[in-house]
C-alpha cells in the first residue's frame, strides 16, 4: 500500500477530522480552505454530540457509533478540545409535549439506547442552578453533550502539519485538472495554484454542491440556514446540554407549543443558546440574527437560569448547515471520477469522530465499510 497525496478541499470539522486521520495513517495531507472561519457551518454549531434524535435505527446507530467514538477521538487529538459528555437533560411543560418525548423514550429504549425518565429531583442534583418550571416529562441521557469545533479544527490541523502536511487558508478552490483518459482528477485549481493529488476529498460544507457540479456530479444540498447566540464568559454553572420548553403563553413572541430553548457552556465559561423545534430530525431553519433576537433568548433562558440576569447576550450571523436533499450523510468516491471522494453532512460535529475514522480508512486502504453503502453519493439522480 503506497501512501498518497490526498487534496481536502475544506477545514471544516469533517475535512480536518479527515485530515487527521488520513495524515496519521501516513498520507500527505493538504487542506485548502477558502476561509474565513466564521464563514464555515462549523463556527456556528450548537455542537450537540448525540444520536438521541436521529432516525431511522440505521442513521441512529450510524450516529451513536460517532458518539462513543469522540472520547477516543479527542484523546487522540492530545489537547483541550471541550469534549464534555456530562449528558443531555430535557424536560417538557406541556401534556401534548409528555406524550411526544415519552414515545421516544419508548423507541430509545427499544434500541437499547440509554435514556431514562426522571423527575425534578434528579435534575436539580444534576444542575442544582435550574429553576423548573411545570414539569410534564423529565429525560436524561448520559452518554451524549457538546464539544467546540474550532478548537477540535485547531488539534487536528496542528496533528496534520505535524505528520508532514499542509493547511492552505485563504485559497479558493475553482476548479480541477483532469486527466480523461483515465477519468481521474490529478490536481485542484485554485486561487494561488494548481496543487497535485493522487486524490481529491471534497468536504467543502455548503461549497460542495458547486464544486461537484464543475466534475458534474450531482450532491443536491437544501438551504438550512440556522441562527445561535452567545453570553459573554459567567461562572461554570451548567453540567451538560439542556433542552427545555419554551415558555408559550406570549411573552416570548414566536414561540408555540413546538418551540424549545436549548444551551450550554463552554471551556471558557461563555453560554451558547439556540431556539429549536422538538421532534425528530427538525432543524430549526432560522434568519433572525438580530441582537434583540440574541437578547430575547437570553431573557427567556433567565426564567429557568437566573444566574444569566448579568449575562450579556452575543448574536451571531446566520450559519447554514451543508443539508443533503435526502437529509443523509454523503459519504463515498463518485462512480465515474476514480479519485473523487464526497464527504459533505448535517450533523458533522456528532459525525466527525467516526466519518474521519471511516473515510480516510477508505481512502488509505482502499476498502468499502458496509455501514456507509447507504450513503453513497451515486444515490441521487438527476
Ligand atoms: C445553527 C446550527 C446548529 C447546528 N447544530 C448541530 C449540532 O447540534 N450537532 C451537530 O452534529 N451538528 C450541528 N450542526 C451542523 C454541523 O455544524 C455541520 O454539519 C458541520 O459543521 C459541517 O462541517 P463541514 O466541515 O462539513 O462544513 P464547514 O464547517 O462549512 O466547512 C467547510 C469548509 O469548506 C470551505 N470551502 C467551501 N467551498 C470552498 C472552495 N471552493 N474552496 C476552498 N474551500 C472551500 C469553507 O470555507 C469551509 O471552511 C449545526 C449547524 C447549524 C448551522
């Protein structure tokens, strides 16, 4: 097995997760990276770590795999990442709500998935700062929490250069160099150059549906676009992720009997909070990025966590997740150009510890992992 140049057009969490794992297997690694970070989806995610509300069973075991992976992951990556695995609490104020989340309690549990009902009690032990209110249904899943993009970029970007490779920034990629008689792509074009490979990965996020388009495969993405906020650092408070009903008697304007309000707390103590929807596979799609947005979320969140009546609220543009039309990974090399290997997915901070794992053990070896033939770019049609 003779050890390759692999381009990876996109340091996001999946391009650089990739990076590392094929750069620490011995492949020549360069990440080419149109920048600025704040642009990627990866600066804006909530970071939930978990598979609790992924379906069908095959996309939920796919998820749960990457969610025990992470410990190993970022124990590999040897630096503080703020891989925190304290679990998810969530509880409902509604009966409509109860019976909804005790339903998929329910499927959890008969996937063997470890969940368990709690009460008010056993919440206050866990984060003794919450003030609950109307409880209907209390959920706890202890395997799942959060962990900070940036910093997991940073260690594996570091990880890479250290095993020899290289990270571009600032450098769109416009093109390929293709050789067509052997249906092969043997360098990316971009704005300072055209750089050699024996491989091209492209995990360019939302970039991936136009750059595929240049080789004429076809990725079809959705628009998603998502919208979180931040605090200012406080005091370490909080234990692991929360989601908490949103209060819905018209103090908070948009909110509905679906509508929750999710947060937690990083390395440096700074909260981040979003408003989701409950249900499974809902993805909030969102454009307010407005500070009274930002300072609205902030002020519901103080009905459950007074200690954020100080805290000053952050808003932060819109993020746009890289959503398949099929809302699936997209995972695999395209069927007609040899070398080309897709790797673009919502859900890319749960994913990134097994999709590195498991791409670059494709790419390295040469080899098919069963678990990923349903997520074969060759899927969609035009
Ligand atoms: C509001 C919100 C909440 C989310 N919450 C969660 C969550 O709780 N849990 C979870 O698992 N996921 C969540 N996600 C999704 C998750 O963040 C993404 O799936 C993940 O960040 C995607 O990573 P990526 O590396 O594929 O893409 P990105 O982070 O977007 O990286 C792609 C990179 O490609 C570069 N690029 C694009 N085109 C080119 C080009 N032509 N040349 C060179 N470079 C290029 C970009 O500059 C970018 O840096 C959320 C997303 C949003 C928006």
């Amino acid at each position: 097995m003779e050890n390759k140049t692999v381009v990876i057009i996109g340091g996001g969490i999946i391009g650089s997760a990739i990076g590392f794992q094929l750069s620490s297997l011995g492949n020549k690694v360069v990440i080419v990276d149109k920048g600025p970070f704040q642009e990627s989806c990866s600066a804006h995610s909530f970071a939930w770590v978990n598979a609790s509300s992924k379906s069908p069973i095959g996309y939920h075991s796919l998820c749960r795999t990457s969610v025990n992976k992470w410990p190993t992951f970022a124990k590999q990556l040897g630096t503080e990442v703020g891989l925190n695995l304290n679990g998810t609490i969530k509880w409902e104020n509604s009966e409509e709500g109860a019976d909804l989340a005790r339903q998929r309690v329910e499927t959890l549990q008969s996937w063997n998935y470890p969940v368990q009902i709690v009460d008010e009690d056993f919440i206050k032990a866990k984060d003794p700062s919450i003030n609950i209110k109307n409880m209907t249904f209390g959920q706890y899943i202890p395997n799942e929490g959060h962990v900070e993009p940036k910093r997991v970029i940073d260690a594996c970007q570091f990880k890479i250069k250290e095993n020899g490779g290289e990270i571009i920034n600032s450098c769109a990629v416009t093109g390929f160099q293709k050789d067509a008689g052997s249906q092969r792509i043997t360098g990316v074009i971009s704005s300072t150059g055209t750089i050699s490979c024996d491989t091209v990965v492209i995990a360019a996020g939302t970039g991936t549906q136009q750059l595929a388009d240049l080789l004429d495969i076809y990725i079809p993405l959705l628009e998603s676009p998502g919208v979180v906020a931040w605090t200012d650092p406080q005091p370490k408070t909080l234990h692991g992720i929360i989601m908490s009903p949103a209060i819905n008697d018209g103090t908070y304007p948009g909110n509905d009997e679906q509508s929750e309000v999710h947060i937690r707390q990083r390395v440096d103590g700074s909260y981040q909070m979003v408003n989701e929807r409950g249900g499974i596979g809902n993805h909030h799609e969102q454009n307010d990025d407005s500070q009274e947005k930002a300072e609205n979320l902030l002020l519901h969140l103080t009905e459950y966590f007074p200690q954020l009546k100080t805290a000053t609220a952050i808003a932060e543009p819109v993020g746009y997740r890289p959503m398949p039309e099929d809302k699936f990974p997209v995972l695999g090399y395209d069927e007609s150009w040899g070398n080309v290997y897709i790797s673009v997915m919502h859900s890319g901070v749960t994913l990134a510890a097994l999709v590195g794992e498991y791409v670059a053990t494709e790419i390295n070896y040469d080899v098919q992992i069963p678990e990923l033939e349903e997520y074969r770019p060759a899927r969609f049609k035009k």
